[in-house]
C-alpha cells in the first residue's frame, strides 16, 4: 500500500494515476473541499484528513509500506514542515519500507527569504537523519504550471514574465516525475539518495515565449517587468499585510535566481531510473498544442 500526500495537487494525482494504471494499492490523503473524485474512481482509497492535525497523519500511516509525500501549501511551518515531520516519524513507527520526499531544487542554497524553501531543507535534513530507506527529490519547476501561461497566449499572444529573461532553468515533465517519485521505492539505486530532477534542456526564460510561438504558430508579445517592479510592489504590500509581504518570498526567491540541473545530473537521472526525459516542448505539446 502506498501512501500519497497532496494526492489532488498536480503531481500527486498523477503518481495516484500511475500507480492505479499499475494495479498497486494507493490511499489517497485528501481535503474534503478538493476534487478527489477522479481518484476514488480509478480505484484509490480515499483519505480525507488534515495534514496539520498530527491524528490524522497516525491513521493515514497504518498499514502503508511506502509514503510519497508530494503536498505543499501556503503555510510553510504547518504544512511543509511539521507536516512532513509527523510523516516520517509515523513511517519510523509503522516501519514504511521507503519514504521519498519531493524538495525543491535549491532547497540547500540557503534562500533565506523563502520560508518553503528552508522548511523543505529541514525536513530533508531530517528524514537522513532518520531511520528510513528514502529518496529526496529535487525538481526544477512543474512543465504543469505552464499550461495556464499557455493557454493565455493562445488566446492572446502575450507572453508575461518578471525579472531577467536570461535565467535559466530545466523545467520538468511533472508526468516524468511522478514515474521517478514511484520508482525510487523499487530501485536499489535510489535508495538513500538526493536526485535533482529536471528537463533534459537548459533553457532561459526567454526561450519560452519561443517554444509557445512554435506551439500555436503567432508571434509573442513579450511583457517583461523588472524584478525591482515586483519588489516595490511588495514592499507596499507588506505595509498593509506583513504575512502576506512573507508569503511572496518564495515566489521571489524563484524569480531571482536560476534552477537547472547540470548534464551530469540530468544523466545521472536518465541512468538511474532507466527513462528518456520529456523535453518542456513535447509535454505542452501533448498538454495544448495543436
């Protein structure tokens, strides 16, 4: 039995899919106010709990021999941290074969505006710490989360993006990811290891608008507001709501710096898990291309 948190986000209800399409038994931690009803009809059982009440978290772990924790949230110290730190604790006391845990890549640079990022590298550090047979990955941005940006320049041609347009990064197939995230609890190679995960090219943020031009056949309107608009956005709003000035480190954090995983890394990947990585172009393709 596999344990799946965040099963109706992007990526958890993929790695419910997948392990349903492969006849394998998956509880699926759920809210009430979600969308679980995909879930429930392909077979998976359904757990509607709350990640932040540490009882529910005892009596989702029952019986479960492995746990892919792929949640996150608004609430960086309840839900990205404490959260995950019951998981391992009640997969220590239920003796969970494997635990894999999705980080974030950069997670160990220290970014000290985003309460995610260190809340991720704390629960990294300790799951190692830990007992447990586990795999941490690191992925690079969702392929997923473009899907809205492309469907708006479909409509209308515009291509929005803040800060520099030459940054870098290797956007993931969030299909391919739920595959890894479900391999590293059978694959000795991955056992007790940190991947990083990303796409197979490196690619600047320029080159977006590029490959969303190919897509639908029109020429991009690029809006590109500087980092410093955001930020002076920011500060005025943190005059009037502190927590949320808070909130929107991570989302800074992610535009100022670049997240691409080196060729070593992505062959490592490739090797590893035995898998051809699906470029960003061919997964929007199958997304919302023509």
């Amino acid at each position: 039995m596999y344990l799946v948190t965040g099963a109706t986000g992007s990526l958890g209800r993929r790695i419910v899919r997948q392990l349903r399409e492969d006849e394998q038994s998956v509880r699926a931690f759920v809210r009430l106010s979600s969308n679980f009803s995909e879930l429930e009809d392909r077979g998976a059982e359904i757990f509607i709990g709350d990640l932040k009440l540490e009882k529910d978290i005892v009596k989702a772990c029952r019986g479960v021999k492995y746990i892919i924790s792929s949640h996150g949230g608004n609430d960086a110290q309840a839900v990205d941290y404490r959260a995950n730190i019951d998981l391992i604790d009640q997969a220590i006391a239920n003796n969970v074969e494997h635990f894999v845990f999705i980080s974030v890549l950069g997670a160990d640079r220290g970014y000290q505006d985003s309460a995610t990022f260190k809340a991720k590298r704390e629960v990294e550090k300790y799951l190692m710490a830990s007992s447990l047979n586990y795999t941490i990955l690191r992925p690079s941005g969702f392929a997923n989360n473009l899907i809205p940006l492309a469907e708006r320049f479909k409509d209308t041609g515009i291509y929005f993006s803040i800060g520099d347009q030459q940054n870098r990064s290797s956007i993931v197939s969030t299909d391919d990811l739920a595959k890894i995230a479900i391999a590293s609890t059978q694959i000795e190679a991955a056992k007790n290891q940190v991947f990083a995960v990303g796409g197979p090219d490196i690619i600047k943020r320029e080159d977006i608008a590029r490959i969303f031009a190919r897509l639908f056949n029109r020429e991009p309107i690029v809006i590109n507001p500087p980092l410093q608009l955001f930020d002076g956005l920011r500060i005025g709003i943190g005059l009037f709501n502190p927590q949320l000035n808070k909130s929107l480190g991570t989302l800074r954090t992610l535009l100022a710096h670049e997240f691409f995983c080196t060729r070593d890394e992505i062959a490592r990947l490739e090797s590893t898990f035995n898998l051809k990585l699906e470029s960003l172009e061919s997964f929007l393709r199958r997304y919302v291309g023509h």
